[in-house]
C-alpha cells in the first residue's frame, strides 16, 4: 500500500509534492460531472510523468483490436474511452522563465479535494532556477449545475520580486491516447478560432464521427480589483488555440486569472451549433463569475449529499473511504442521459476502454436505486434494451439463433468490443447480471410494468440464449455449460462453473414467471410480445423448464461446499495467507500459466451466486463457502472485497467484514493494486456503499419488505445511512446495542428489524 494522503472526514489530503505519487494523484483528485470529466492534471506547464486525460461522456474511438480478429466471431475493435481536447492550460512564464514544477523547486504543496463541496484546490511555492518565488493557488471544478461548463480560479503571488507575467490559456486538440494500439491520434480538428479574451476550437473523431466544440473565456484581477484587457495576443494553428496575456505584478500583490470552459458535443448539438453554442455558454459564465457558478455547483453537491451521504463515527479512515467512493460515483453518472453509461475508470483513465461492463449491473445498481429517483436506474435498464439488437447480433456471430441475446462483455455501442478471447467468448455469466437488475429493480421499486415496456423482451432473449449454451450430457445425464471463465477470472475454459450453471437456471426460471405475471396480467400485450419476440411460449418455456430441472451443479460432498468448477479440487490446496507478501499482486509478478494452475481465486465466484441467492441457502451452508472460498481468495479485483465483506457480516465474522470493508472502501486511496496511476475503479465503488448497508446494516427485501438486520464493527460509535424505497425516504442509525430508523418522507410503510415488523409513519422514528 502507498498511504501518502492525509486522512480527513471530507476532504483528500497531499501535503508534498512527490513526483512519484503525481499520476496517481492525477487519478485520485479527479472531477467530472456525469458528461464529462478529468484528471487532476496541473494548469500550469508540467514536464514530469503525467497522463493528461480529459473525457466527455460517451465520445469513443473504434481502435482496431490488435489480436484476434481475424478469427470468426472475433470483435474487430476495443472500443477507446477517448482522450478529448485539453482546455486545461493555463501556461505561465514568469520574467520569461517558464513556471514548471518539473524544474522548478516545490515547497508548501497542498492538494485537496473537496468531496462537500465539489472541488479540487492546490497550492504551493515555487523558486524558479532563477531565484524568483511565487505562491500559487489554484481551484476548480465542473459544474454540476451546467453539465457543459468549468471554471479556473488561478492566483499567483510574486513573493520577492515585481515582474512581468505572461499567462497563455489555450485549448489543445493535438491530443492521444496513451492505450492507442497502433499510436494513431483519433481525432482532426475541424476548425479553430480565437479574439480578444476568447477561443474556440472544433474537432472530430475519426471514424464514429463525434464532433466536440470547446470555448474558453479568461478575465483577470489584480488585488483584487478587475484588470482590463484591451488587446491580447491570440494564436490559432491547426490544432492549437490561446490567448496570451502579460500583467506586471508588483512583489506581494496577487493576480488572478478567470477561466471559463465551454464543453459541447454532437451528442446534444448540432454540429453547426457547437461553437456558436459554446459561445454563448462561456460568455455566460464569465458573466456570472466564478464565485457564482461555483455556488451554484455547491448547491447540487448539498442536494446530492443530503441523500447519499453515509456517517461514521469513530473512524475517520472508513469515513473518508466511503465519502470518497460516494462521490466519484455521483460524478461519473447522474442517470439524466439514458444514453451514458458507468465506465469502470469513469472519467479518471483510459484503461480498460468501454463504457459498460456488468459492473454496473451487479454491482452499481443497488447503490444507486437507494440513493436517487427510481428513473436514474430505469434508465440504466432502458440503456440495455435499447442495446438488445445489437445483443442478438453479438450472439449470431458466435451461432445462437432465434433471438438469443449475448449481452457484450465491454461495450460502447451494444457490440462486443473486448478483445482476450477467454472473457470475450467465455465469461458469459455477465448475461445473468443484466436478467438480476431487471429483478433487483422490480424488487425494490415495485415497477412491475416495466417488464410490459421493455424487461420481459430482454428477459426471453437471455433465457434464449442459456437454453441453446446448455448441453445435455449423456454420461451424467444432465444439462452442463461447458468451456465458460467465471466471475473468477484466474480460471480460464472450464466446465460446470457452478456459479455460470447457477445464474442460467435462475434467468430462464425468472423468464417463465415474469412471461406468466404479464400473460395474467395483460392478455393483449402479451399476445402482442409473444408475436414480436415469435415465442413458441409453450415449446420454449417447456425446454427452459427441463433445462432447470436437470441441470448439473459440482458440489464437493465432503466438505459441504459448491465446487467452483469441475477438477477444482484437482489444485494444489494452498491458502492466501500462506503466501508471500512480496508475490502480491500475483497478476505482476507470476505466469499466466501458473496463475491458471493454482487454486487462487481473483474475486467472488462461488460466494457471488451466495450473494445473489442467499435466501435459498442456510447460515450453515454460507459460511461452510466462505471460509473454504475466502481463504483461497487474493481479492485482486476490485470488484471482490465488497461481496466477502457482506458474506462475513451476514455469518457474525465482523472482523473479516470490517476489513474487508476498509479495504473496499481505501482501494485507491491506499492503492492496494498498484495501478492508482491509471485510474479510479469507480464500478467496484458502489460495492462500498453494499458493504456497509447491506454488509453492517443487514438490509435485503423479504417477502415485499425492506428489512435489517443491523451489526456494528467494535471500533466504530455509530454509523447512519439513508435509504430512498419507494416514496419513502428512511435514515438508518446504528449504535451498540441501538437502531434508530427516522422516515424522513413518504407515507406510513412496513419494514421488519432483526426479523420483527414495525410500521413507522412520516416524521415519526422507531427505536430497537
């Protein structure tokens, strides 16, 4: 672990600049607001090791996949979340001697991000190879308020000298990514501009066609009182625009440069309004300053904190955790735009590509149906029907007939775009996920009508699919899936995955009961379904049944457990604490070849199917599971700490639960992986939340009914957190020996605590 920042209820702290900590950093304090964002990469000039990295929500690039691809089946591309025009720049030269903290020596830094109130601020004192000193403060945000807007606050202030200051604020559309496969730059800039105090570029991707326009806007104060700007010097070059500014500074006296950004894409613009557009908004802005486009950006932090927001007392470590896992989520998706999607790096990195992947069913959706309008979820759902033909589509290139979906396992556009053959063709469990927040959706809202608008379609198409991927063994005499990769990606083409077989059965049983609920239900709509999806509804369900009833599920009898997959037991048993520390991550330091023979697991696999299913299995059973599966578990995915943790809180090991927990929730900011530097794991986030409302506060549905069944680590005095079900809004408050549940909002409800039924009405509270 590399635990440099300081630990702060609300804020990440880096005191000291440390080169070695800089991309990293760059990933940790980065800001978005659910159309675009970036990484915290310096205003001013910086030689060091950086990844510039500025994303706008779903723009992407069609980067031809470097293997595979002639291979039948084989996606053609990987799709790029892209690196887009950098507005960022605010260059400064000081007495002709550029400001470079690559070169320049570095005292005072701070760094802080302000989870609170949406920002990231930093300051320091530079000493120029001349001896000159300035201090710097800079802040800025994006604008949740104004999903095309941010704003740059940057103050100098010559310490021991008066002098000329040059600042040159630019937007650069001579931009790439630093995962291009062949080192191609994805994008042509189609038209560039700039006058006095403005500049405006407009560039295209090549291939998919997006068009994205940036204006920038500056002003400038000089103790603090505005400094006009008659006429300054603009450059315009094919793929550059600025404009150069000098103000002598007198020694002591603090000059601050506005800048004001404009981001607008063809997603939401005609292309020939996008400079005019962009025009406007950045006048706009300047117009209103930046202290009042700031406020207003607070005020939606306040709103979103005021739902979202989880307390903990006694352990500012956890705390700080969680806020910041809440926050970067908040600001990678806000469910306005049915069209976007949670990347796995949102918006702080390039690795990985795509924007969808099924974290964000299996994990992302619980926390966000708890924390927001029912249609921020909805609209994840409608996000993959409306991708359903192109699902149908993925499956007929690998054989599947007659509307049987594959949902891709990376996608930007609905179309399988990984590239490694043994997730691409063979970690097909992700099909489940997406039928499981269907049901999870439903389960939790009580939206039973959305399997007449778009859920029964995608339901069939899954059910479809598992039912021609089943074969039937003759030797066992049951139905087997065959050449599969589980959840657990350290075992590649292995058969009878029982967590695979598991999600298959309970897709095609869920598909019968959600085609009978609408068939009872609505007679014409489902008659009008059946004809669009040409359901042989009797011939097909018929088959789906006899797959479920006959399926073959590994079990290792003597130990009462799930077998992972066939020849499981077949490793050699070692447990994940026998291992040397020094080996860890395995992934960076053994074989792919000798990760596959070993019996250690990456994340949940066995215990994801517990997770999901765990009312069909007794205490006994989930914990028999977890201590063989958790033992042998290395939890390097993001996406594994998380489901142990609720596992281990679930079967009273509060220990393991609250480290597990921590870390979860500290995964970057302690950088347990070791690859902090290439961006946030911002789906794994959500499991956070999971950890801690459904881990410690025991929260599940049952029978119709939101219940707990609360626990408290030892260390901690109390936790709180608020949950959004139905029209009802409940703040849950957990001390020892004491829960407190407050309904905030709504109407009288039910909900059941340690197992006993209690009925609480509005601005009322019930204590056990």
């Amino acid at each position: 672990m590399n635990k440099y920042l300081k630990v702060d209820d609300w804020r990440i702290i880096e005191e000291g600049f440390d080169p070695k900590n800089h991309r990293s950093s760059e990933s940790i304090f980065s800001l978005g607001n659910g159309r675009m964002g970036q990484r915290a990469n310096f205003e001013e000039k910086y030689s060091g090791n950086t990844l510039q990295g500025t994303y706008i929500g779903g723009v992407y690039y069609t980067d031809k996949t470097r293997v595979g691809w002639w291979k039948n089946g084989y996606p053609e591309y990987f799709a790029k979340v892209l690196n887009a025009p950098y507005w960022n720049g605010i260059y400064v030269e000081i007495n002709n001697e550029q400001l470079d903290l690559g070169v320049c020596k570095v005292r005072d830094f701070t760094r802080i991000l302000n989870m609170k109130e949406g920002y990231l601020e930093r300051s320091f004192i530079a000493i120029m190879p001349n001896g000159n000193e300035v201090k710097v403060n800079a802040r800025r945000f994006i604008s949740m308020a104004n999903k095309e807007i941010a704003a740059i606050r940057y103050a100098l202030t010559p310490l021991n000298f008066s002098g000329d200051i040059l600042f040159t604020s630019s937007i650069d559309g001579d931009i790439k990514n630093e995962d291009a496969n062949y080192n191609e730059k994805f994008w042509d800039v189609l038209e560039t501009d700039a006058l006095n105090g403005e500049a405006y570029l407009r560039s295209q991707t090549k291939k998919t066609n997006f068009q994205v326009g940036v204006g920038i806007k500056y002003a400038i104060t000089l103790g603090g009182n505005e400094y006009p700007v008659l006429e300054d010097e603009t450059i315009i070059d094919q793929n550059y625009v600025a404009n150069k500014v000098s103000v002598f500074v007198e020694k002591g006296k603090q000059v601050c440069f506005y800048k004001y950004i404009a981001v607008l894409s063809s997603m939401n613009h005609n292309v020939s309004d996008l400079l005019p557009n962009a025009k406007i908004l950045v006048n706009d802005a300047c117009s209103k300053g930046f202290d009042t486009l700031l406020e207003e950006h607070r005020l939606v932090w306040k709103e979103i904190w005021e739902h979202s927001d989880i307390v903990i007392e006694g352990d500012v470590e956890a705390q700080q955790g969680i806020r910041f896992n809440i926050f970067q989520l908040k600001q990678t998706y806000t469910g306005d735009d049915a069209r976007l999607n949670i990347g796995p790096k949102g918006f702080t990195g390039e690795k990985y590509g795509g924007s969808t992947y099924w974290d964000t069913e299996a994990y992302c959706v619980p926390f966000y149906l708890s924390t927001a309008d029912a249609k921020v979820t909805r609209n994840l759902l409608i996000y993959r029907y409306k991708q359903l033909d192109k699902a149908i589509e993925n499956g007929q290139k690998l054989g599947f007939t007659d509307g049987a979906a594959l949902y891709p396992m990376v996608t930007m556009n609905g179309e399988e775009c990984h590239n490694e053959w043994e997730i691409t063709f063979e970690e097909i469990h992700r099909n489940g996920a997406i039928a499981y927040a269907i049901y999870r959706y439903i389960n939790y809202t009580g939206d039973d009508f959305y399997l007449e608008e778009y859920g029964l379609e995608v339901l069939t198409a899954i059910a479809r699919f598992w039912a021609q991927r089943a074969t039937f063994s003759e030797a066992r005499k049951k139905y087997v899936i065959l050449g599969v990769t589980g959840p657990n990606e350290y075992e590649n083409n292995v058969n009878n995955n029982w967590y695979t077989n598991k999600i298959a059965t309970w897709c095609m049983k869920y598909a019968i009961e959600c085609l009978e609920k609408v068939k009872s239900r609505s007679t014409d709509r489902f008659l009008e379904l059946v004809t669009k999806m040409k359901l042989d509804y009797k011939a097909e369900t018929r088959k789906w049944q006899e797959i479920i009833d006959q399926m073959y599920f590994p079990e290792e009898k003597e130990l009462g457990i799930f077998l992972q997959q066939d020849g499981y037991m077949d490793k050699e048993q070692i447990l994940a604490a026998d291992l040397n520390p020094e080996i860890r991550p395995l992934n960076q330091h053994w074989s792919w070849d000798r990760i596959l023979r070993s019996c250690f697991i990456k994340q949940a696999d066995v215990l994801q199917g517990i997770y999901f299913f765990e009312k069909e299995y007794d205490d006994a059973c989930i914990k028999r599971n977890f201590d063989f599966y958790e033992s042998r578990t290395v939890h390097e995915s993001s996406l594994s700490p998380c489901v142990h943790s609720i596992l281990a809180a679930r079967i009273g090991d509060m220990t393991k639960a609250y480290n597990l927990y921590l870390r979860t929730a500290r995964l970057d900011l302690d950088d347990y992986n070791k690859e902090a530097h290439e961006g946030l794991h911002i789906t794994s986030m959500a499991g956070t939340w999971m950890s801690i409302v459904e881990g410690f506060g025991g929260m599940r549905i049952k029978e119709g009914i939101l219940s707990f069944q609360p626990a408290i680590p030892e260390s901690w005095k109390s936790y709180s957190f608020k949950v959004m079900y139905r029209k009802n809004i409940l703040n849950v408050r957990v001390q020892h020996g004491k829960v407190i549940i407050f309904n905030e909002e709504g109407g009288v409800m039910e909900l059941a605590v340690y197992g006993k039924k209690y009925k609480i009405v509005e601005n009322s509270k019930i204590e056990i």
